[in-house]
C-alpha cells in the first residue's frame, strides 16, 4: 500500500467522523473544535493531492483566521449554551437527512458515472505541474491566466471590510413597522 | 428669393416657440413681438411678390425644397413650400390682415393677464395658416390644415375658465374634424391615384398623368371628400354649425381665425384643386349648390340674431357661401378676389365689434346699444365703410367683388342660380346694415357711456378702412380686366364668359339698386324709431324663432347625433361596469383568496425553505441521472 | 500518487451532504454557518481533486478564490450575526419569522 493511500484511509474517516461530530454537537463551540478538526484533515488531503500551497492557506487561513473568527463570535454573544433538542418544525428532521443521504447517494453515483472508481490522474502530477515548486506555477496561472478576476477579489475584500464597519456601528434608528407589532404584541 | 419662402412661415413659428416658453416674462412686449414677427413675414412676402411680379407670368412658381419628410416605399413627402400666384395672394392676405390683427390685440387684450399665452397661439395660427396656403403637397397642407384646427381650438377656448367657451372650442373641434376626417380619406386616394401628394405632379395639366386617365367617378370621390373637409373648415352647411358659437373666442381671434383667414382655407383647398374637381364636373355643382344655399341660409340666420358677433359669423358664412358659388361656376378669380377684400372688411367689421365691446365692457346683446355714433364716432365711421362695402354700394371693396360674382352668374347661362344669387346679395346688404343702424343709430337703449377705443387700436383699422375703400379698385377694376383676375390667370386659367341676357351696365344697375334699397328698408326698419322691432318676436314667434336659431339646425343635429349617442354610452357603461370592471374585480377576489392561503405554505422559516432547496435540488440530479 | 481520484470526490461528496443535513435540522445561525462552511470546503476539496486529475492548476486556483470569497462572506455573515443578536438577543433562526407570509 502506498503512503498516500495509506494516509487517505487514515485522515477520511476522521474528516467524516469529525463532520458528523460537529453536526450532532449541541455546544457551539465543541461544534467549532470538531470543524477545526474536520479542516486540518482537509489539508491533508490538499497535500495529497498536490496542492501544498493552498494546504498552507488551509491551515492558516481556514483552520486560523475563520475559526477564530467562529470562536470569537461565540464568545461574545455568549451563545455557547446548549441548543434545546426539540424540533419545532414537523418532519423537518426526518426529511432533511433523508434528502441529505439521497444527494450523496447521487454525487456517488455521478461519480462512478463519471470518472469511475479507479481513475488516478497523471502520474507525473509533481514534475510537470507543479514543477519547480508548486506556489510558484500557482502563481504563474494566477497572475497571468486569472490576473482580472484576482484584482477584483481586492475590491471585494474591501466591501465586505466596509460591510463589516457599517454593520457592527451602533446607531440609534428607527425601528421597523414589524418590531412596532411585535413589541405592541407584547405589551398586550 | 425662392430659397427664402421657408423663413416665411419660420418668423412666426420662431415667435410662437418664444412666447409659450418665455410669455409670462415677456409681458406685454410679446404682443408687440408677435405683431413685428408677422409683419416681418409680410414684408417677406411682398419681396417674394415683386420676384414673381418679375418674372414671366408662365412661369410664375417658385418651389422651396426644405427637406424629406419621410418616405416609405413609393411614398415620399418633402417638406416643400409653393409660391405661385394663388399662394402668394393667400400669404398677404394672411400675414397683412394678420400683422394688422395682431397690432389690434395689443391694445384688446392689454388687461389680459395671460397675453403672452395669447400671442404664442395667434403666431402658431399663423405659421400653420402659412404652411397651409404655402405646402407644395397635400400632406403638408394637411398638417397646416390640422395645425389651423388646434389654433382654433385653443383661441376659441383661449377664456377656458367660461364654460361656454369650453364647449364652443370643443363643439368647434369636433365639427370641423368630421369635415378633416374625411379630407384625409379624399388625399390617400389622391395617392393610390396618383402616386404622389406633389401639386405639381396630381394638379399637372389632363394628360401629363402618364397613360391611363382614372375614370370621372374617381374624380368625384376625390373631390366630394376633399370638399367635405373644405366644408367643415369653413362653415359651410351642414358643417357650420360650430362657427357662430365659435365667437366665445376673444374679438380679435374672430376677425382673424373666423372671418378673415381659417375659414377660406376651404375656398382655397377647392381653387387649389380646381382641376380635379373641373374633371369629375358633378363636385363643381355640388359646391355651387352648397356655396348657394348656405348663402341664402346664412344671410336669413344673420337676420334673425341679437348678438352682434353672432351676426357677423352668419354673415361670414354666407360671404364664404358666395365664394364656394364662384368657385362652384368655375369662377375662381371672382372668387379670390371676394377672398381677399372680404378678409379686409370683414376683419373691419370684427375689429370695429370689438371697440364697441371694449367701450361697453363686453356688451354683445345689440338690443342694448343703440345710438353709439354719439360716444363713438370712428368706430362708427369704420363700421358704416365696412358694411356698406359687404352691402356692395361702390366703390366699395366688397361691390367689386360681388358684383362680379353676380354678374358671372348671369353669364353662366343658369338664371336660376342668378336670381337666387341676386336675392342672396340683396339679403347681405339687409343683414349687415343691421347692426350698423342697431348699434350706432336709433335711440339709445343703454345707461352707461361708452368710451372710444384708444388710438392703438384705431391705427390698424384705419388701414383696414383704406383697404376697404381701395381694394376693389385697385384689385377688381373690370376696365383693366382686373389685375388680381390676370395675376391669378397662370394657376387657375382665364374664366369663360358666357353671354348674359342682360347688359353689363343693366346688371350693374340692378346691383346697385338693390344694394342702396336694402340699406334704406334696413334704416327704416331698425334706426329710423318708425317701426316697433322689437315687437316682432312675440308678433311672429314662429319666424323669429326660426330665424334666431338658425333654422334649428342644432337641434336637428341634438337629436340626430347627441341622443343616440348618449343611449350607446350608456349601454358601454353597464358594459364597463358588469363585464370589463366584473372581470377586473373577479380577479381581485381570487387572487385573495389564494392570498389566504399561501400564508400556510410561506411560514417565514429559513429552514422550511432550505429543505425545498434542496428537494429541488435532489429532484434535479435524479432527472439528470435518469435522462443520461 | 496511486489512490484513485474518486476516493477524494466520495469524501467531498460526504462532507457536503453532512453540511446539507447541519444547515438544515441545526436552529443556532453559527452552527448553521459552520455547516456552510464545511459545505465550501468540500466543494474546495473536489475542486483540488479534479485539479489533479485533469493535471492542470485551474482548479487549485478556482479553489483559491473560492478561499477568498469565502473569507469575506464569513466577515460579513458573522457581522449581521452580531447584529440580528444585538437587537434580538437570539441566534435562533426559527425566532426570525418576520417575512411569513
């Protein structure tokens, strides 16, 4: 056997488990942990596959910045009580991971329609397109191939950084024609 | 000169578009704005006159290609402009009589606080009466022809907050565009027949129209339809109904849109097309007998009103009446000729109606004046020259004009149409002696004074009164085979004299005498205190309702069109009501009723609608899988 | 590189239809969140997949973007998470039920 599979056979089950794990979690932020764990083994898999670049970006960005991110949010609203186990919405339950297993059952299956269950991909992956270094002919396509669309990705972080100041100012303003109802609501 | 007829009715356009977006600032120079743009336009048109004068009397035409105005297959208009001897007299008639208005109204509508307004709409009528008489095609004449309708319109109705004068530009509107609306039937036919809406290319000479001559009945429709619009422009039976109610409009808008100018364009329409109608034969005698009866019609009508405006438009219909009877005997210089001296005295006359309105604060009911030669001496001067010229006592403009029309019928080989013509001008000379004695002599029937106009207001009638008293002279004047008659030769040909059963100077007499004997009846009826008039009403109510309503026309009309058609409105109303509104409102109800039941599916949580996302999205891989 | 590239997608697949299932029976907008978190990243992963089973870096760089976007949309989520809790003092969707028709 070789590594690589080696390593699959290894870090798939616990990328399942740890997403299963996250799902069914009740506390938010043993829900955030298990995703943190879910994300290390998506790098893994990124490493794998050839990609060590963005195996980096995972870890760092991903597993780093986003989930603190998470973590922080949690924190602050002081959310991190346990959601209560009653389901308000009849069937909802029931459905939803019925018509979950049914849409993986699905992608398998387009799967093995598609490409079958042997395929690998060229052999030479590393030496002829990765070559020198895998950030470096990253780069290349980058910069030359998808150079627009990589600019307008600096736009869109700076709306979302402006979003972000617009949104988390607080300002004294008007409340809305539902919010009227709803606190009349209460008062009666 | 002929690259220069475009300005001509341009200067006015350009006044108009500067008045209605800049009247109110302008104040009362707009009307001294307007009155110097028509001038301009008159002087114009008098270079353009001597340009032709110096030419050869064939080849008197000058065309002005502006641009194409649109084109579509074989159909292609230019705006294009025409001056010919015909169009040329049209144009000073309309832009000297007009200037000479306009110069009027500056005065007339002083205290007017929307003058500007008022003068914007004089100078648009102008510039649509200039691009009527100047059009080189049919279409474009149309549009002037439409244009002059709208003027009329918003001049009659220019005082909108009257509801009378409301409904009169209304009634105007509508009446006329009957009359329109067939007109514009008789030109598509001109161009299915023809090919073409050039004057030059349908009113060139029989013959010139390549190979096969369209039958005489095609002729007659085209005519009969291009008459009906002629007809409803100028009031003429049984469209004129609108033209009396029509004086709701301020004086000066009478003198100039509804006697002097507008309602010829329907004598110039048929002289125009004089050859069509010439080649189906039966239009001609259609319009003798139209132009004849509403003479004859109009000039009893006239007789029987009290208001003094009402009285000059009867009076203005039986005068047009008299040209479509010229014009009906193939008469067409005659008919020109009565045109234009009528566009002199009877804008006089209007004008003049106006200074006695001015004086007496809006008093049009002529059984309270009486006697206002003593307050107002000049306008009675002026009145006195204008009606007896319409009265025909020479040397008057007006006893040329119709002396001749008379005497060409006496040629013409129908004695018939004489007599009846004769009768019909010794019935103008009774009716528009009338308010000339009611008015300005006889005993005073009113307390208060009246004041004399102001000398802005004399001015232009006094040219007016110089117009009236030499005109005939100078245009008509047999001796010379009258000037205006030779001018007019090369458009409308040289009229075919027939022999009359009586002499000239015997015909003459006849005129003459009748003409001064109406006036002395109509002074020993209405001034001389020796007969009691106002009597005659209840001593012959029958008569006189009939002569002061005009012979009920309206009526006629009231029952005819009005009644059916308020029945069918109503019938369109439960119409509207049960099945248009009933479908409308149906549908309402049903879509609350579904409304009422969405709610239970739109629950407003992100989850329900997440979940059918995603069974869509199950169901949408499942068919592609399934497919293939 | 001797496993097959489908073993990566039949992951992918897993881990998306799990984040299907946790964004739909979850109530609590972070948890919910985190689930379309995991959904991004196994579209992510298929997309390294076909990467190399293609031999091309097209997918990696599709991928990258994706990282991106994704970064900016977990700042603005979180932003109005923090806001609908500043007015509601709740992070349950089931309580944000204004739009019911």
């Amino acid at each position: 056997m070789a590594v690589d599979t080696l390593v699959f056979w290894v870090f798939a089950p616990i990328s399942v488990g740890s997403a299963i794990a996250m799902v069914i979690q009740r506390n938010a932020v043993h829900a955030a942990l298990f995703l943190v764990v879910n994300f290390f083994t998506i790098a893994v898999f990124y490493l794998v596959l050839g990609a060590p670049f963005l195996f980096a970006v995972q870890v760092i960005v991903y597993a780093g910045a986003i989930m603190v991110l998470f973590l922080f949010v949690i924190m602050l609203l002081g959310v991190d009580r346990d959601e209560p186990l009653l389901e308000r919405l009849k069937g909802q339950r029931v459905i939803g991971i019925t018509l979950g297993v049914g849409i993986a059952l699905e992608l398998v299956v387009a799967i093995r329609a598609g490409i079958g269950f042997a395929t690998t991909g060229p052999a030479n992956f590393d030496e002829a397109v990765n070559g020198s270094g895998n950030a470096e002919a990253l780069s290349a396509v980058l910069f030359r191939q998808y150079f627009f669309p990589f600019e307008v990705t600096s736009v869109l972080l700076i709306v979302a950084a402006i979003a972000v100041v617009v949104l988390a100012s607080r300002q004294r303003r008007s409340i809305t024609r539902a919010e009227a109802e709803r606190l009349r609501g209460d008062a009666a | 000169m002929g690259d220069l007829l475009w300005l001509v009715p341009a200067l006015p356009l350009a006044g108009a578009t500067v008045m209605l977006f800049g009247g109110g600032r302008l104040g009362r120079a707009a009307g001294w704005i307007a009155t110097a743009l028509v001038a301009a336009a008159f002087a114009l048109a008098v270079a353009i006159l001597l340009d032709l004068l110096s030419m050869p009397a064939e080849a008197r035409v000058l065309v002005d290609d502006v641009y194409e105005w649109m084109a579509a297959g074989a159909f292609s208009v230019d705006v294009a402009f025409r001056a010919d001897p015909l169009s040329i007299t049209m144009t000073l008639v309309v832009t000297g009589v007009g200037a000479l208005i306009h110069l009027y109204a500056i005065g007339y509508m002083e205290h007017d606080p929307r003058v500007g307004r008022f003068f914007a709409y004089m100078n648009l009528f102008v510039f649509f009466m200039l691009v009527l008489v100047l059009a080189d095609n049919y279409l474009l004449l149309y549009l002037g022809w439409e244009g002059v309708g709208l003027c009329s319109y918003l001049l009659i109705g220019f005082w909108f907050d009257r509801p009378s004068a409301a409904s009169a530009a209304k009634k105007a509107f509508v009446t006329t565009r009957i009359g329109d609306a067939a007109m514009l039937l008789g030109i598509a036919l001109i161009f299915i027949t023809f090919g073409s809406l050039d004057f030059g290319e349908v009113l060139a000479p029989l013959g010139a129209a390549d190979g096969a001559t369209p039958s005489s009945g095609t002729f007659t429709v085209i005519s009969l339809l291009l008459l009906a619009g002629a007809v409803g422009k100028s009031a003429q039976l049984p469209l004129h109904v609108w033209l009396p109610d029509a004086m709701e409009g301020p004086t000066p808008v009478s003198a100039l849109i509804h006697a002097a100018t507008m309602v010829t364009a329907g004598v110039y329409l048929v002289i125009r097309s004089h050859v069509l109608f010439e080649l189906s034969g039966t239009a001609l005698t259609v319009v003798l007998v139209v132009g004849l009866l509403g003479a004859i019609y109009a000039a009893l009508a006239s007789i029987g009103q009290f208001d003094i405006k009402r009285a000059l438009a009867y009076s203005t219909m039986s005068q047009i009446g008299f040209m479509f009877f010229a014009v009906g005997m193939r008469f067409y210089e005659g008919a020109m000729l009565l045109l234009v001296c009528h566009a002199f005295y009877k804008a006089l006359l209007f004008l003049t109606a106006g200074n006695v309105l001015h004086g007496l604060d809006d008093e049009t009911d002529m059984r309270r004046m009486g006697g206002l030669r003593a307050d107002m001496p000049i306008s009675a001067v002026w009145f006195g020259i204008g009606a007896l010229s319409l009265a025909g006592i020479p040397p008057l403009a007006g006893f040329f004009a119709k002396d001749e029309i008379v005497g060409f019928a006496a040629t013409s080989g129908r004695e018939i149409a004489w007599l009846l013509a004769t009768v019909g001008a010794f019935m103008s000379a009774l009716y528009i002696s009338r308010p000339l004695f009611l008015a300005f002599f006889g005993r005073r029937r009113t307390e208060r004074t009246a004041h004399e106009a102001p000398w802005l207001m004399q001015a232009p009638l006094a040219l007016l009164a110089l117009l009236t008293v030499g005109g005939g002279i100078v245009l008509g004047l047999q001796a010379e085979g009258g000037r205006l008659a030779t001018f007019l030769e090369p458009v409308v040909g040289a009229a075919e004299h027939g022999e009359a059963f009586l002499s000239d100077a015997g015909l003459i007499a006849i005129s003459v005498v009748l003409a001064v004997a109406a006036v002395a009846i109509a002074y020993w009826i209405w001034a001389s205190g020796r007969v009691d008039w106002q009597a005659f009403p209840s001593r012959q109510p029958e008569l006189a309702g009939w002569l002061s309503n005009a012979f009920y026309v309206n009526t006629l009309y009231a029952w005819l069109v009005q009644h059916p058609g308020k029945g069918f409105a109503h019938v369109l109303t439960s119409v509207d009501d049960r099945v248009i509104d009933g479908a409308v409102n149906e549908v309402a109800e049903d879509v609350g009723k579904a409304s009422r039941i969405a709610p239970r599916i739109q629950r407003g949580f992100v989850r329900t609608y997440a979940l059918g996302f995603l069974l869509g999205a199950v169901a949408l891989l499942l068919f592609l899988g399934w497919r293939g | 590189m001797s496993t097959p590239v489908s073993y990566f997608l039949v992951v992918s697949a897993m881990l998306f239809a799990i984040g299907t299932v946790g964004v739909l029976v979850r109530r609590n907008a972070l948890v919910i969140f985190m689930s379309v978190e995991l959904q991004l990243n196994a579209v992510n992963l298929a997309l390294v997949a076909f990467s190399r089973l293609h031999g091309n870096l097209n997918g990696q760089v599709l991928a990258f973007f994706s990282m991106v976007v994704a970064a900016a949309e977990v700042v603005v989520g979180l932003a109005i998470i923090v806001t609908v809790y500043r007015r509601r003092q709740s992070a349950s969707v089931d309580d944000l039920t204004v739009l019911r028709g």
